[in-house]
C-alpha cells in the first residue's frame, strides 16, 4: 500500500485505488447519515424544552438608547444572543468570541427571514463595544449589560464572590473556569402579549454550533491541526490580526510528498 506524508504532522497516510476509497467512503457515509439523524431528533428535542418566563426587568445600552430586552427582538418573535467575552476595561474582544462573530456576517440576514433576531451582549460600558465593533468592521446589533444582572443570571460572567474553591457555576455544572467571562449562545421567545421567555442556552463546546470555519476544516485533509497544541482555538486570531497566509508552492502540497 502506498502512503504519503501529511506536511502539517508528518502523519503517513494511505493511499488506495477508486474502487477502496469508494467502499470505505460508502461505510462511512452510513455512519454520518446516522448522525444527520440523530442530529435532527436532538434538534427536536431541544425545541420541545420547556420556557422559563424573564420576569426580571433587564434594560441594556444600545447606539438607539436604553432597550429592555423585549425591545430588543426589534419586531421578530425570536431573539439569538451571542454572550460575547468583553468585560469593562479590555483593550478588545476575545478572539475566540470573534471568531464566532464573524461567522454571522453572511448569515444575519437570512436568520432574520426566519423570524430570528441576532443579537450580542457583553458586560463592557456602550462605549468600549463601539470602538471594539468598529474597529472589527461588523454591522449587527450589540449590547452593553453593563451594570444589570443579565450576564451573571445566565452564568457567563463570574464576579469574585460568585466563585466557591476556586469554582465557578459554568455549561450548568461547577467547573474550574479561569476567567471572568465565558462564551455562550441564548435564545428567547416572545408572546403575543409581549412576555420573554428563555428557550434554550449552550456553552463550552455547544458554541461551535456557530463556527461554520471548524466545520469545513472536518472535511479538510489536515483537520483543525489543534492536536499538538495546548488549548483548542490556539491558532485563532481577530481577523484583522493574522499573518499573512503564506503562499502555496508545489512542495508544501499535501499530495507532494510520497513514500
């Protein structure tokens, strides 16, 4: 059997004819129509949780002035808060958090043709958002929780106190996130009547749901290429912070070197 060699790892990979690859893809094309499926019925029932009505009366800066978080659905019926890490006093956004971000530019506008708000809040003064938000060239709505509960309600900021032995309550467990803030993804409902109702909220590894980027890199031949380093998204930067990408040449191809 031949193999090449993956310049990224140095991993040897297999090489076989058509009619292999097409009888390993087909076993595996079993296995990911699986996972479509079980895929689909997790996502049935997660819309079939119960809601948890807000009856705390949460108000938010915005660039219109101060929204309660019912005006915030800005017409629509559903609301997406992306709970993103800038805390008061950060020179910038955490590029985890962007990473993220980035990905609802092109899809903004067809969730709102699905009656879906997008939306993001962080607990840093209106003022260090805009310059943050300005600098990263984004167009959405974003929201400064700045002196009211709303991040530490849905447990995404840790204040000192909130901390017991060096544990904070995070992703609906005790964990020994290091931070202040964490990432996380909310949604709410709002009723003819105009009550908010929490629906669902994801954290940790759930907030890949938005990172379209790590989908494509499963597919790819090298993967996310995270194996070797010390924590996942360690390679990520503000998307006005990379290197230049190098250029390929014919040596640094993942086919050129063969054994």
């Amino acid at each position: 059997m031949k193999t090449i060699t993956m310049p990224a790892n140095g991993a040897h990979h297999p090489v076989v004819s058509r009619d292999d690859w097409l009888a390993q893809r087909r076993a595996l094309l079993e296995r990911e129509k699986a996972l479509t499926h079980q895929r689909d019925q997790i996502a049935r029932e997660r819309r079939a949780l119960p809601w948890v009505r807000i009856d705390k009366g949460y108000t938010f800066d915005t660039p219109a002035g101060r929204r309660t978080l019912a005006e915030l659905f800005d017409g629509r019926r559903q609301l997406m808060v992306q709970h993103f890490m800038l805390a008061p006093g950060w020179e910038q956004g955490c590029k985890s958090c962007s990473f993220m971000a980035d990905h609802l530019v092109g899809a903004q506008v067809h969730l709102e043709q699905r009656d879906l708000t997008v939306l993001l809040v962080s607990r840093a003064p209106l003022a260090e958002i805009e310059r943050f938000r300005q600098r990263m060239g984004w167009q959405f709505k974003w929201a400064s929780s700045h002196g009211n509960d709303f991040n530490t309600d849905f447990a995404v900021s840790f204040p000192p106190e909130s901390r017991i032995d060096g544990e904070v309550y995070y992703n609906y467990r005790m964990t020994g996130f290091p931070q202040e803030e964490a990432p996380g993804i909310s949604f709410f409902c709002k009723d003819d009547a105009g009550e908010v109702f929490h629906t669902y909220s994801t954290f940790g590894r759930g907030v890949e749901a938005m990172m379209m980027t790590y989908d494509m890199l499963d597919m790819a031949p090298q993967g996310r290429g995270e194996d070797g380093d010390d924590y996942g998204m360690q390679w990520v930067r503000h998307h006005d912070r990379y290197e230049p990408a190098p250029a390929a040449t014919a040596t640094s191809s993942c086919c050129a070197a063969r054994a």
